[in-house]
C-alpha cells in the first residue's frame, strides 16, 4: 500500500486517509492505484457497505501533482488514472467525504461522486482548469453544471472562482459544514449509519438518484480525449512549466 494512502476498515465503511501532508495532498501515479484498489476491494467485500475519504494535514486536495502531467500522465484504461476512473464510474456503495482547507481540480470535482460531503469552515473549493490550459474531468463537465447550474459551474471553470463554506453550502456541494476538530467524526458517524442500513435498499436508491453508469461514462470518455490532447500540448506543457516555476520562487 502507498504510505501517500491509508486504508482502514471500521463497522462496513472502508476510510481511505489521503496522507500526502508535505504537498497537501496533490495526487500521483501510485496514489491513482491506490484509490483504484481501494475500489475493488471495496466492491468485492460484501462485509463493507461503505467508503469515507479524508485527508491528513490542512487540505484535502490540491488536485493533481503538476509534475505527474509533465512526466508520464496517462488516462489509459489500463494505467492507474483510467483504472481509478472505471472504479469511480462503477461505484454501487456510497461514498462520503470529510472535506477541510484546499479542494483544487480532483479535490473539487470527486465530490460530485460522493454521496455526502461534510466541511469545515476553511474550505477552499476550485477547479480552475481553464488557467492551467486544461479542461474538467470525472464527469464534472456535466455533474456540475446538473447541480449548480451552467453560469456558476463556467465562473468555477472558467474564472477559477473560489468556492468557500457558505456558497458550498447554497449550492449543494455540501451536506453541512463541521467544526474541524469534529469533521472526521461527523464523517464517519454518517459512514457507519449508512454501512448499518439494508445494503441492497441503499445500493439501488444511489443507482436511482444518480446518472446511468453507461450515460456519465461516455461522457467521461469524451472528456478523457480532450484532457489528454490538452495535457500534451506544446501551450499547456509551457503552462504547467511556468506554474512550477513560481511555486519554487514563492
């Protein structure tokens, strides 16, 4: 297992603990394998009902490692990437989320998927992929702009507006936001209450609610086309050069 993830089973609920604190969380290739067998594991334990992820340290995401999309970035179905976004596709068991600090591009965009979202009063949501050259991903593109509506979602993309526990709140982002010393409690107190409901009851009521897998997977699909073209070319490469750049400097 990739010390970057901690996985823990308590009462149903499978917890994943992002565990990158020095780089607040920004995911890389191993840390995608990782959550792609978190997945399996999760789907194939008929004792576990449940996933809850967390993040150790002050932020629960910082998106993607800008060094991973300048080395060896690859949304093939077959690398981890492409095998983290079949599971996420898939999903039948609900997932909840304890969200605190920082939630860039991936830290935003996985709470679409999740089923309950609790805060802290500190979140910093964005997804400003049009900055970096880039374009949405896990669906966000149409998960959204179904949820906020088309003005808000593009202010998020387009103009990397910052969404804070108020507005995440309005808009249904979030199911409640916590004080941070009770969040990871909170969390998995609801994990646990929805591990303790009749499985098949809860698996089908979240099939229900949500978009057919077939439906979101197409689209992902579309999206993964352009998020590769743009990854690899010459103008968001220069981007993501000089993004590191200032990071090193400040």
């Amino acid at each position: 297992m990739d010390e970057n993830i901690i996985m823990e089973t308590e009462k149903g609920v499978l917890i994943i603990t992002l565990n990158r604190i020095g780089k607040k969380n920004a995911l890389v290739k191993d840390m995608y394998s990782a959550l792609a067998d978190a997945f399996d594991r999760l789907d194939s334990d008929d004792s576990l009902h449940c996933m809850l992820i967390k993040a150790n340290g002050d932020a629960f995401c910082a998106g993607n490692d800008i060094n991973f999309f300048l080395e060896d970035y690859s949304m093939a179905k077959d690398e981890p990437v492409g095998l983290f976004l079949k599971g996420l596709e898939t999903l039948r068991k609900p997932m909840v989320a304890a969200v605190q600090g920082v939630g860039v591009g991936i830290g935003l965009t996985i709470l679409l998927h999740c089923d309950l979202v609790f805060a802290s009063e500190d979140i910093r949501l964005s997804a400003p992929f049009a900055h970096l050259g880039l374009v949405p991903e896990l669906g966000s593109s149409q998960l959204l702009p179904d949820l906020i509506g088309h003005c808000r979602a593009m202010e998020i993309f387009l103009l990397g507006k910052i969404i804070r526990a108020n507005d995440a709140l309005t808009y249904g982002l979030v199911n409640t936001i916590v004080p941070i010393d009770q969040l990871h409690a909170t969390a998995l107190e609801a994990a646990q209450k929805l591990a303790a409901l009749p499985a098949e009851s809860v698996y089908e009521t979240r099939r229900l609610a949500r978009k057919p897998p077939e439906t979101l997977n197409k689209h992902i699909e579309d999206e993964c086309r352009v998020f590769i073209r743009m990854v690899e070319s010459e103008a968001t490469q220069a981007i993501l050069r000089r993004f590191l750049k200032r990071k090193k400097k400040s």
